[in-house]
C-alpha cells in the first residue's frame, strides 16, 4: 500500500520530465522558461523586453520593406534592410550584455530574420526588376527565399558543432544585403536587360550561395576589445567617410566581395590541393 505522498515511478518520470521542459506555452498566453539559479532550476513567467523589441524593431524593417517596395519607393525599401541588419546585430549583443539570453529570444529572433532577411530582399528584388519575367521572376525570387529559410534551419542546427570561425555557407544578413545593396545602387536607372541580368544572377547566387557547403569568415575571432595603434581610428574615420560618400554602391560592392570570397577561397584551396597530389 503507498500513501497520498508517495509517487509511483511513472508519476516521478512524468515530473522530471516536465520540471526539465525549458519552455511551454500555457493556455492565457504567457510564457514560462527555466532557469539555472545557484544550481537550482527556477521557472519564471514572461519574456525579456530589451532584446526582443530590438528584434521587433528588425522584424518591422523588413515589413516595411516590402510594403515600400510594393509602393514603388526602391530606396527606402532597401535602406530599410540595412536597418534591419543593424538591430539584428544588437539585439544578440544586448542579450549577452545583459544577460538576458533566452530561448524564446532565440525563436523569435530567427523568425524575423527569415522576414527581414529572406522574405523582405526577395519580395523587394522581384517589384523592382523581376516581376515582368512572369514564372522566371518568382521562380527566381523563391530560390532565394528558400534558400534563406534553410540557411536560417540549417544555422540553428549546427550551433555548438561547428568551428566559430567560419560560416557554412553565406550568411543570411550578407546575402540580403547583397540584393538590398543591388537595389540601392541601381534604383534610380531605367529597366534594361544588363540591369534584369545583373539582378537574376545576384538574387539566385546568393540564395544558392547560403545552402552551399561554402565556408565564409564570421569574423568572431577578432578582439575588439584590446588596445590597437592609434590609425586604427583614423582608417574606421576613412571608412565611414567613403561610406558617406556613397552609401549604396560601397555597401553592394563591399557585400558583394564578401560573398565572392567564399567561392574563391574554396576554389584556391582546391586548386592547391590539386597542385600538391601532382607534385
């Protein structure tokens, strides 16, 4: 006989099992994630503000995006998707800064990069060049909209696995700054088949680019926070300047270099590898 305080083993199963559930939805709405204090896990409701309306923020960008570009005005939309990248930036910074890094941050934060980053420059690429190819330019646009949707998958499932050095396959923020830059750059031209051309192989490269197997340089091994010459401020002086200058033609150029170094990285190495088998 066990009395009204002693469990059975299933029912000790199904409270472990519950008590190490990091996040469920309950049926008013609210949140509830575990966290580790002093060791002890500790359940709380609600959701960090700071990080998240940053990325609220990023999220709006992209919506805004599309709907600018859906009205015709090119240069907004694509201004807006820097935007986006800018607060995709800080709101993983905040989190860490602060300390309020969370599971439900990390969801969402995915959700509005696949808006901001892969909806948004695809939606904004089609209105502006590819819409009068019919199939070809949605064709066109959802390789690249896929192709963000499964590099963003594929990101969340290789966290912690992969060397931090390098991204497998070109980042989702980089492709659509590629597209948005494209857009900035050429916005004020009138439609031309160099121009369609130029936009198809920009739009699809960079969606197939971010499912290739590609290693790209994430730059996360740079320290910023140790003592540098003093150039090193004159020469971020110099880059802004440049940027001023010009701010969509530098932006695509730079972006676009960027995801060419992946390819050419990959076709050097293989090239040597090649060389030295012969030798």
């Amino acid at each position: 006989m066990t009395t009204k305080n002693e469990k059975t083993e299933h029912e000790l199963k199904s409270d472990s099992a519950a008590s190490n559930e990091p996040l469920q939805d309950h049926a008013d709405g609210e949140v509830v994630e575990e966290e580790l204090v002093e060791g002890a896990p500790v359940r709380r409701k609600g959701i960090y503000l700071l990080p998240n309306a940053l990325t609220t923020a990023s999220l709006f960008s992209g919506f805004y995006a599309i709907v600018s570009a859906a009205n015709g005005v090119f240069d907004n939309a694509a201004i807006a998707i820097f935007v986006s990248m800018i607060l995709d930036g800080l709101d993983g910074r905040v989190a860490r800064m602060t300390n309020t890094q969370s599971k439900f941050g990390e969801e969402y934060d995915s959700l509005a990069d696949m808006v901001a980053f892969g909806v948004a420059p695809g939606l904004v690429a089609f209105f502006w060049s590819l819409n009068g190819l019919a199939q070809f330019g949605w064709a066109i646009t959802f390789i690249y909209v896929a192709g963000a949707a499964l590099r963003l998958a594929r990101f969340n499932t290789q966290i912690g696995s992969v060397d931090k050095k390098f991204f497998v396959g070109l980042p989702s923020p980089s492709a659509a700054a590629c597209v948005a830059g494209l857009v900035w750059c050429f916005h004020a031209y009138e439609p031309a088949g160099w121009l369609t051309a130029l936009t198809i192989v920009v739009v699809g490269g960079c969606g197939v680019l971010m499912v290739s197997n590609v290693l790209y340089r994430s730059f996360k091994d740079l320290d910023l926070r140790g003592r540098v010459p003093f150039a090193a401020i004159l020469l971020v002086v110099l880059i802004f300047v440049v940027v001023a200058l010009d701010p969509g033609t530098v932006l695509f150029t730079g972006f676009l270099i960027y995801a060419l170094s992946g390819p050419v990285r990959a076709l050097v190495r293989k090239t040597r590898r090649s060389s030295t088998r012969q030798a």
